[in-house]
C-alpha cells in the first residue's frame, strides 16, 4: 500500500496553503467539496477503528500490534 502525505507535493503549493490559513481565519478547507461526502466522511471516519478494535479478540489484536512493531523497528528490536 503507498504511503500518503496530506502535503502538497509542490513546495510552492504548501507554502501558499500555509500562508493562506495563517492569514486567512475564514478561509473554509472544505470549499468547493460535496458536504454530504464531507458529511459521510466524518461519521465513518470517527467510528471505523474503534468499531474494528471492538470485534477482534484480545489475541488478534496483540497479533496485528505485534506485526506493526515488526514492520516498523524490523531489525534494530
């Protein structure tokens, strides 16, 4: 799976973001996007892990916690 950065791949581009919401404090982010998916993407988003973490057994969980700490310290643990 590819890793994503919320920011801007264009320097340019993530100064000018920066600048516009540090002088900017009515500028809306969410401008110009659909508000019902906007809307949909904020009741999922808030429940999705926890309602994943509440169906799997202690074990499973101890597995999948297990895997990530591989996958991030591989060999230096």
């Amino acid at each position: 799976m590819p890793k994503r950065s919320r920011k801007p791949a264009d320097l340019n581009r993530l100064a000018a973001s920066i600048v516009r919401e540090a002088t900017d404090p009515d500028h809306d982010p969410y401008e110009g996007k659909n508000p019902a998916a906007v809307e949909l993407g904020r009741l999922g988003g808030g429940k999705g892990g926890k309602a994943r973490a509440a169906k799997l057994s202690a074990e499973q969980r101890s597995g999948i916690a297990r895997k990530a700490a591989a996958a991030r310290w591989g060999d230096r643990a």
